[in-house]
C-alpha cells in the first residue's frame, strides 16, 4: 500500500478539494474558530455547506450536498441540536449528567434509552473482543490523568488497586437500572458514545432530507450519499506522525470509518502512557500506533478501533477478518502497515 510522494500529495489535494472538510491535527484546530460556516454553489442546482463548530470535545464538520442552501443549514443545525442533546447524556465529565450520576452513587435508576443502548452494545463488544473492549476500565484512565498531572508515573501497586475496581462482571444491567457492585466503580463511554451520537446526528441529516452528507467528528466518520457532482466521499486515514502525507486515502459512499491513535491523547513523551489502556494488564498498548476500522456504523468502527488497538496488530487483524462488514488499516510503532483482507486498496 506504499505510494509515491506524487502520488500523495495528488490524492491529499483531491481529499481537500473533495470533502471540503478542514484539517482536524493539533495544529490545525489550535488556528480554528469556535465556529465557522461556508456555503458553495456548484452550479444552479447544488450548493455544499459545511459547518464546523467544538462539540464532544473536537471539532465537529458537517458537510451536506443539497438544492437549497437553507434547507441544509437548517438540518445541519438540527443535527448539531442533537449532538448537544446526546452529549449532555453520554458525558462523563459532568456530575449531573446521567453517567456522571452512576459513578457518583454507583446506582442509576430509570436509565435513558440511549444509555442503556449503549451500555449493553459496550457489553457486546466486551464478550466478542475477549475483553479488549472495557467500559469499566476507567478507574485506571483517571489514575493515569491524577498521577501525570502531579508529574508522577503510576506504580504497579497503583495499577493492582486501580484493576480491582474493574471488571463487567461487577457491573449490574437491568429493568432500566445499572448498578456497580462495588461503589469505587466507574465507567467510561468515550470509546464507543462519540461514534454513536455522530450516526445519530447523520440520521437526523437524512429524515430532514439531506441524503447527501458527512460528518466528521475528530477522525470518527460518517457518510451518506454523495459529494459534490455525484463523486463519492474522499477520506484520508490520519498520519500519525502529522506530516501531512496520508497513510491512505480511500473513497467512501454511505459508509462508517474511525480511527484510534496514541497521538491523541498520552501522558508521557514516549507515549508508554496513553488514554487506550488495556484492562486486563492496566497498561497501555504499546505495539501500534492507528488502528483505523471501516464497520456499518460509526459506534461500531468506534470501539472496534479501540478493541483492535488494544488486540495488537496481528491479533486484531485477525479479529477483524472474521467480522462481517469490518475492515481495518493498522500502522505499528516502527511504521509498518498491515490491513483486513478486504481493506480497500
């Protein structure tokens, strides 16, 4: 999968021009705006706007391809209603919300339904990745972001009592009600509720009639329809190492793409620490670098990137190939690729 620096720099050009879509890197969204908006129309028929504004913490671009211009902008803010909405739901960091409410008294009664969805998926893809997928891991996440912050690195003694509060089988789901049984518990949605409330968010874009869309949630994406003059969608996998030259570039029609990195968000200059931990061993994955994961939703391809990251290469390609509708496109820590069989080439 090796191109030519002309060939890069040829498809990076065409995926900017395509997908109208602005650079989501650490530099790149250190120069953006709050909030910004473009409308283009490409002749008398089409215009293609594109909103991009913070949300769940990243940047949020919206592009949708439609006749009239007001009616796009008003789906896509109707969209972003709803990303705000499911947000407030699925967010850890806020004491109030119903999440932050179970890891403050360990019991939440009369759940919401996107709640509870997303926790018996969470749990689903719990017993399919043999436990590479771990909601309750997050004792250990906030162990690591304390220890860090006070300039300290996390010992072993640390971690063993961290990875005693974890563990789904401490977890109780049902009749609406989730509960831990241990009170220390707590859990994280951030592996998989990104991915979810941006498919949300694209069906809201569909029953307001826009067919056409993407949505780009900090490298979590969803498409529908077409681009521009009926193209499909362009969609560059991340470089890791923010060169600008894409790893690979790809094209998409309705589909569902997102990718894990170290590079997001770690600890330690070595990136040893990072925020994908594995909850079988306390520690971070050190082995690969991205694990991007195509899936027919993005809260699929969400936490499948998080699982497969957490497999390691070999054994995550391997989970993936037996997946249907999966493919996956890994870079390890040394630069070598590998991918599902089926990873478009």
């Amino acid at each position: 999968m090796k191109k030519t620096e002309t060939q890069i720099d040829q498809k990076r050009r065409s995926f900017l021009k395509l997908s109208g879509l602005l650079g989501l890197g650490a530099a790149s969204a250190a120069l953006l705006p709050a909030e910004s908006a473009e409308a283009f129309l490409f002749n008398k028929k089409e215009y293609k706007v594109t909103k991009t504004r913070l949300a769940m913490g990243t940047f949020v671009a919206m592009t949708a391809i439609h006749p009239s211009r007001d009616e796009a902008e008003h789906a896509i803010g109707l969209a972003f209603e709803e990303i705000d909405r499911l947000n407030s739901l699925l967010t850890k960091f806020d004491a109030d919300s119903p999440i932050g409410q179970l890891n403050r008294v360990g019991k939440l009664e009369g759940a919401p339904e996107e709640v509870l969805e997303l926790v018996a998926r969470s749990l689903y893809f719990h017993r399919e990745t043999g436990g590479a997928f771990d909601i309750t891991v997050n004792p250990l996440i906030d162990l690591y972001k304390k220890d860090f912050a006070e300039g300290k690195i996390p010992d072993s003694t640390q971690i063993e009592a961290a990875l005693k509060l974890v563990g789904t089988e401490k977890l109780r789901f049902h009749s609406g009600t989730i509960e831990f049984t241990d009170s220390d518990m707590s859990i994280t949605l951030d592996g998989i509720a990104k991915g979810y409330i941006v498919d949300r968010a694209s069906d809201v874009l569909r029953k307001n009639g826009i067919g056409n869309h993407l949505i780009n949630a900090g490298g979590d994406i969803r498409t529908s329809g077409t681009a521009a003059k009926g193209r499909p969608w362009t969609v560059a996998v991340q470089d890791p190492n923010k060169t600008k030259e894409y790893p690979d570039i790809i094209t998409m029609k309705d589909g569902a793409i997102a990718t894990s990195g170290n590079y997001e968000i770690y600890y330690d200059r070595e990136k040893l620490f990072h925020h994908i931990i594995d909850s079988r061993t306390g520690l971070s994955p050190q082995l690969s670098t991205s694990v991007t994961v195509m899936a027919p939703t993005v809260m699929d391809a969400d936490a499948l990137s998080t699982s497969v990251f957490v497999l390691e290469p070999k054994a995550g390609v391997h989970f993936i190939n037996g997946q249907p509708h999966c493919e996956c496109f890994v870079i390890t820590r040394d630069g070598t690729v590998s991918h599902s069989s089926g990873w478009q080439a």
